[in-house]
C-alpha cells in the first residue's frame, strides 16, 4: 500500500483470527464476487450509450431549463466514441479463455495428481 495515506488504514500486524478472517474475507470477496458483479455486467448497461454515456457534449442544464428531446441528443457522444465505450465494456463483460469455475461442478474440481 505504499503511496496511499497512512497505508490505506491497513494494519501493520494481524494479532487475532477473527481480524485474520475479516481482511481474508475482504479480500476475497473484492477478487472475486465484487470482481465479478462489477466486470461481467458492463455490456447489458454500458452497451447502449444513452443508458450510460461515457462523456456528455453539453453542459449540465441549469435548474430552471427545461431539458428536450433534442438537448439530450446533442449531449450523447459521436458515434466513435460510443463504440469505444461499447467495445471497452463488451471486452471487460467477456470470460477469460483460461478461467476455471471452481464451482460449476464438482467432478472437475479435482487437482490433476488426485485423479
């Protein structure tokens, strides 16, 4: 954690199991479950640009303006842009050809030199 402030509160030492098991399950949880509902949903929302545009062209309106149809097309990004957005998104939704889900069945959880 070196370059963040005060280590990013991460403590020097671990002294008991159950502060052990709290950071180990932070961890985890953040590689893998957080990792996943962040990462392999980004296509479904950021796919379609006006759901979720990756920059806006126009100024925020002020309280008191009405917003059209029209200031909200004008406020999408050029097409290239979109698909830059839809590409980034598509490629970070896509599952690793080299993943293994440990999980998925148990047969094949196995290490090779138990078989």
């Amino acid at each position: 954690f070196k370059g963040y402030p005060n280590n990013a509160n991460f403590p020097k030492s671990i002294s008991t199991k159950e502060k052990l098991a709290e950071y180990l399950t932070a961890i985890l949880v953040n590689i893998s479950t957080f990792h996943t509902a962040v990462n392999f949903q980004t296509f479904t929302s950021y796919g379609f640009s006006p759901n979720a545009p990756s920059c806006v062209l126009q100024p925020p309106p002020k309280q008191e303006e009405s917003v059209t149809l029209e200031r909200v097309f004008d406020s999408l990004p050029v097409k290239e842009i979109a698909f830059i957005s839809m590409n980034v998104s598509y490629n970070l939704g896509q599952y690793s050809p080299i993943e293994k889900f440990y999980l998925s069945s148990p047969g094949e959880n196995k290490r090779r030199d138990d078989r």
